[in-house]
C-alpha cells in the first residue's frame, strides 16, 4: 500500500463519507486544477476556487486556502488569522502552523508552486494527504501542458518542412504554362494555393480525412506537373472513412514523403498508392510507393526517433500515438530495393476528436 493509498484511508475514517465519494471528490479536485493554481476559463468560473470548497467538505474543515506564490489566495470558509500563513510559508517555504490551522508549501518536481492552508480540528496527517493530492494534480496539469506544447512544436516542425526545393518547381512549372495553357495555369494555380493553405494556415487540433486529402490532391496534382511521366498515382479511398477525424497535417506529410523519397530518387521515376478503408471500427490508411525502400533496422529507428532523417514521420506517429494512445499510429513495412509501405491505423471514432 502506498503512503498516498494508507493517506486516502485516513481522509475516509475522518470525514465518514463513502469511499467512492471521497474519490470522486479527489477526481473532481484534479479537474478543477487541471489549469494550475491559477483560474483557467475553460473550466468555468473560479475553479481554484471550487477545489477549495470541495477539499474544505472533504476534511470537514472551517476554512481551505490554495494560494500561487503571488496574489491572493483562493478561500473557501472563513480564515481569519490564518490568512498570514500564507505570506510565511510564501517567504521560507516550510510550513508554519498557529492555533487550529496549518500551511503546507506545495512543491511540485523541486520547485514551489503554491501553499494549502487548512483551518479548523484536521488531523495534520490528513492536512498532509490532501496537499499530496493537490500536488499530485499539478504534477499533472504540468505534463498536460508540457504534451500540448510538444505537440504543438511536432506541428509547427511539420510545417515549417515546406520544401523551398518543391515550391520553386512548382511555381516554376506553374509559370511555364502561363502562356500556352492558361486554363491548366489557374488550375495550378488553385492546386498551389491549396497546398499552402493547409500546409500553414492556423487551425484546430483536428480535420477530416476529406479536408486533409484535398490538400493531398492538391500536392499530388503540382508534383505531377513538376515530374511528369516520373510519377504515377494510384488512389482509392472509401467513401465510409472520409469523415473520420484526424490530427491536422497527419496525412500529407507522408505523402509528400513518399513522392519525395521514393519516386524522385529514381530517374526513371515511380508510383505512388495511397488507399483508405475502415476495418471494424478502425481506419486504415496506406501510402506505398516502389522508390529504394529503407533498412527495416533503420526504419524502426527511425520511428523510435533514434534514426537519421524522417521527421515527417517521427512527428505524425508521435501526434497519433499522444492522441489515440501507444496501439496507434504508424507502422512502416519496407526492404532496401522494395519500396515502402506506410500504414497508419487510427479509430473512426474517438471521445474529444472532432473535426474544426
């Protein structure tokens, strides 16, 4: 049994409620400090404050404090004297206590992050459990944060992978038909700025399977004009998977990939296949090209994030496996001199995945 286990037994024995209550109530304390001690607008008004209310009935305290290192405290109950508390703990960090009340610094990975002030006949032991449990939920708003910046970086890495390389051949290619073929010159032109469009425009965390594969469309139909007969398109998606929402910019980077790393590096060019289709409740994606293929060694570092190279697909597995959880994601079939094979499986449906 761990201390925060035999700390959750004393809370029980103190307040008389229900097990299941004082958990739900602990699962209701993390919700309200998902955003930290400072009041986040998405949880609704004063959600520091709420948690406070809720561990004040949890202990059957007269008053509860939660106060950052600046500002002032958030109370539930009245604290009377014991509001200084919290300037002393805010000063040397330890814990300071006077008559019926106590103020316990909450450190969070080695570092201050706020103080818990109880009031009222609270066990200290119990004063102590709850401040492991507010600090618990800190940790985890920290890690929430720290995955939302990483994948915010992995998506802006994505996009900043634009190749000059591929739009000064596009526009290129674009503008030598400017005059012998207007009509195909717009066209590109709409291709080009589609491409674009998606490849860098803000958004939400998430679009379609048919918004990003008209941004595919709209890559592929440049890079035909740019190669030519080099390159050969096969695509065959099932209308059933088109609404299926994904991570922005989940697909067309390992398209681009494909063209860029298995059809160009053969002279005399190649194919490129992409397929969709559900599978029981999943979504299957495949992209195959029949360019030189890869080490199955190297691959597999490569997506571990240990190989050289494959950003594209470093990124999007990571952003697949951060959102769907570790059995999704991608899985790359390849030999040298066989081509490439990039699956992604991810579900047709997931609770908080929705389409902007």
């Amino acid at each position: 049994m761990t201390a925060t286990d035999a700390g959750r037994r004393r809370l029980f024995r103190r307040s008389g409620a229900d097990p299941t209550e004082v958990l739900a109530a602990g699962a209701a304390i993390a919700a309200d400090l998902r955003g930290g001690l400072g009041a986040a607008a998405d949880l609704g008004p004063d959600p520091v404050a709420r948690a406070a209310r809720r561990l004040r009935s949890l202990l059957g305290a007269r008053a509860v404090g939660l106060a950052q290192l600046h500002g002032e405290p958030a109370w539930a109950g009245r604290p009377g004297s014991a509001a200084d508390l919290v300037e002393q703990v805010r000063k040397d960090g330890h814990r300071a206590t006077a008559k019926e009340a106590v103020a316990l610094p909450l450190v969070v990975r080695g570092e201050p992050a706020g103080v818990l002030v109880v009031v009222g006949e609270v066990g200290r032991g119990a004063a102590r459990r709850a401040a492991d449990w507010v600090v618990e939920a800190l940790e985890r708003s920290r890690l929430e944060a720290s995955a939302a910046a990483a994948a915010e970086a992995e998506l802006k890495a994505l996009r900043a992978e634009i190749s000059p390389h591929f739009v000064y051949n596009a526009l290129t290619t674009i503008g030598s038909y400017v005059d012998s073929d207007p009509e195909r010159t717009r066209d590109l032109i709409l291709d080009f700025a589609e491409y674009i469009r998606h490849s860098v425009a803000r958004r939400g965390e998430y679009t379609t399977l048919a918004g990003e594969f008209r941004a595919v469309e709209a890559y592929l139909a440049l890079a035909r004009a740019v190669l030519g007969d080099r390159l050969r398109v096969q695509v065959r998606i099932a209308p059933e998977v088109l609404p299926v929402a994904l991570p922005f910019l989940a697909l067309q980077p390992l398209v681009e990939n494909a063209v860029q790393h298995g059809v160009e590096r053969r002279g005399e060019g190649g194919s490129v296949q992409v397929s969709g289709e559900a599978q029981g409740s999943d979504c299957v994606i495949a992209i195959e090209d029949d360019g030189p293929g890869m080490d199955p060694e190297h691959a597999r570092a490569v997506l571990a994030g240990a190989g050289t190279g494959g950003l594209a697909l470093v990124n999007v597995d990571r952003r697949l496996r951060a959102v769907y959880g570790p059995q999704y994601g991608l899985v790359i079939e390849t030999a040298l001199g066989s081509g490439t094979r990039v699956v992604m499986r991810v579900p047709r449906f997931h609770p908080g995945v929705v389409a902007s």
